[in-house]
C-alpha cells in the first residue's frame, strides 16, 4: 500500500533537512610538558641581534683545604671562574588560508572556531618540541638502565651520546640514582658540583608515559605511595618520590618523550634548577594577513621568533640535566 514515509526522498524525507551540530570536534592533542621548566630571559627582545649571550660564574679556583691562616701571613687571593653561553634564536610559524566563498557559506564560524584554535594548537607542539631539542635534548649527561630487573645497574655516559642499549625498564631505583647524582655532582665516576634542586627541595623527571607505568608499578613506588598524597603543583605531575639527599617529582608526557627515537620507550629527561633557558624575540602570537584578490583570499598564521639553549655544559664544571636514553 503507498503511503507517506521517510523511506525514500519522494516520499517524504525532503520535507526535513539534516542539521547541522554548531559545535566542531577537534582532534586530541598530546600534553606540552617542556616549556614550562625553560626560563625566559626578560632582558632579551627585538634589536638585540640573532644571538643572546649569557654568562656562567663558577666557584673560586680553590682547593677545598679548611683556608686556615697562619700569623703575618697575608690572605692568599684566588680568582673566580667565568664562562660564557649562546643561545640563537630562530623564526617559527604556519599559516592556513581561506576563500571568501568558504567564509560566507560555512554555516560555523570559520576563523574564530576552526583556524585560529588549530593555529593556537600547532603553536603548542612545535614550541614544545623546540624547548626539547634546542634545550633539554642536548645535554651531555646520558643514563641508561642496565642490567636485570632483579639486579638493576645504571650506566652514565657523559659525551651526549648514549653508546649503551638499554637492558630494561626504567624502575624506583633509577629514580633514586638520579636524585643521588645531581646532589652530590657525582656521575658515575666523574666528578661534577652539585646541582640545586628544580624548586628548592625536587628535581624534576619529564616522564613517557611508558616510564611512568614502570615506576609506577614497582612495588617500592607503590609503598611509597600508600602512605601521602604529594602535591600536584607541576601540568602533568604524577607522584614524588626521594632517593638519599632530595626528592624527584615526576611529570607525564605524551608528546616527545619516547616517541622519537626508536624502539626504547622509557625515556625521561631530568632538569635541576637553571637547566634550560629561552630568549624572545617576538612572543608567540596568531596574525591576520592582507587579503588578496580584492578581499576574496584570506589566512592566518601564528609566529614566533627566539630560541632556547641548555645553560650549563659538562665543560664549565657542572651539569643541571639527566638524559635517560638507549643506544
């Protein structure tokens, strides 16, 4: 029997347009966790040059000997040692065009709800990725956990380039050797100066989130655990745990960490305080350009124009970063 109906279009099913959500769906984005231990330097900006120097001052060239004095005998004099650093800075951005015709047709905001929050989110992971490999990723100090997960051992290679492969998963008791090493300067058997913790009283571990499951479900860290709630002051922070002098506090990351190189996926990277530091030139912002062909070709971009560097090389004495990598 014919009849009315929404089986077909004839039938009925044009007498009713699909709507259309107002709101647009963006894709997940991963957690920006490096930028936020770089220190900006405030004294740097536009007409300053390409390149930002920034000086290291080290202890007085002394031996550690009590400094005794002995009667009609005048104050030895020492001197203190200097070093000097460069960060470069460098242009950064993307743009997105658009029609008029998109514009006037598109039932959802085209600029404001689509371009500029896909700009703002490009801005996010690329910044966060230049903190990381123009920062944090050059240090010289490598970790690479050895061993056994019944014997662990820890092997440090100090020329930047860790040339042993991991034998495991990373565990509490590499959390505790990190903290060791930064608080008595000691890297194995090499000897460094002591590096202050990243607040005063922690170092912090930016962690994949592979790493965290492997500390997190060591029985000792589970313990540990049991009995406080640390705070959660840090984007990302996890948990907090101490080795003999000083505590780490440990950060999730989802965007870098592990994820760039190969198949190891356990890697962290462990900041002291004064670890990373970044010079502005141009702040990160998002910019209309002119529209073309009499207003008909729009677009935005976001721009960016400095540079981060790691402060303190194994060079000058001191170290403020713990790379924990493979070959």
């Amino acid at each position: 029997m014919a009849a009315q109906g929404w089986y077909s279009n004839a039938a009925g099913a044009y007498t009713a347009n699909n709507k259309l959500s107002k709101k647009l769906r963006t894709v997940g984005q991963p957690m920006f966790r490096f930028r936020q231990f770089s220190d900006p330097q405030q004294e740097y900006g536009r007409k300053n040059g390409k390149q930002f120097l920034f000086n290291r001052q080290g202890n007085l060239t002394t031996t550690l000997d009590g400094a005794y004095l002995s009667e009609g005998v005048p104050i030895p004099k020492s001197t203190v040692a200097y070093s000097q650093g460069t960060l470069t800075v460098y242009e950064s951005g993307k743009a997105v065009a658009w029609s008029e015709l998109f514009d006037s047709l598109s039932e959802i905001e085209v600029k404001e709800q689509s371009i500029v929050k896909s700009l703002v989110n490009d801005m996010a992971k690329q910044l966060d990725y230049r903190c990381y490999s123009e920062g944090a990723n050059t240090a010289d100090v490598c970790y690479i956990p050895t061993g056994t997960d019944a014997n662990p051992t820890g092997t440090w290679d100090l020329d930047g380039t860790p040339s042993t492969t991991a034998t495991r998963r990373v565990q509490v008791y590499d959390l505790k050797n990190w903290c060791d090493a930064f608080s008595w300067g000691v890297y194995g058997s090499t000897q460094y100066v002591p590096a202050p913790p990243w607040d005063g009283t922690n170092y912090v571990a930016v962690c994949s989130i592979s790493a965290l499951r492997s500390i997190g479900d060591d029985p000792e860290f589970e313990k540990a655990n049991y009995y406080g709630d640390p705070e959660k002051l840090f984007s990302g922070e996890k948990g907090r745990l101490g080795g003999a002098s000083a505590s780490c506090r440990m950060v999730a990351d989802n965007h870098i960490s592990g994820r760039l190189s190969g198949a190891y996926s356990d890697e962290c990277t462990v900041f002291a305080e004064d670890a990373v530091i970044e010079g502005v030139c141009t702040a990160e912002e998002v910019r209309d350009g002119l529209p073309g062909d009499h207003g008909r070709d729009q677009s935005s971009a976001w721009y960016y124009l400095g540079g981060w560097s790691k402060v303190w090389p194994v060079a000058a004495g001191d170290n403020r970063i713990i790379r924990v990598r493979s070959a």
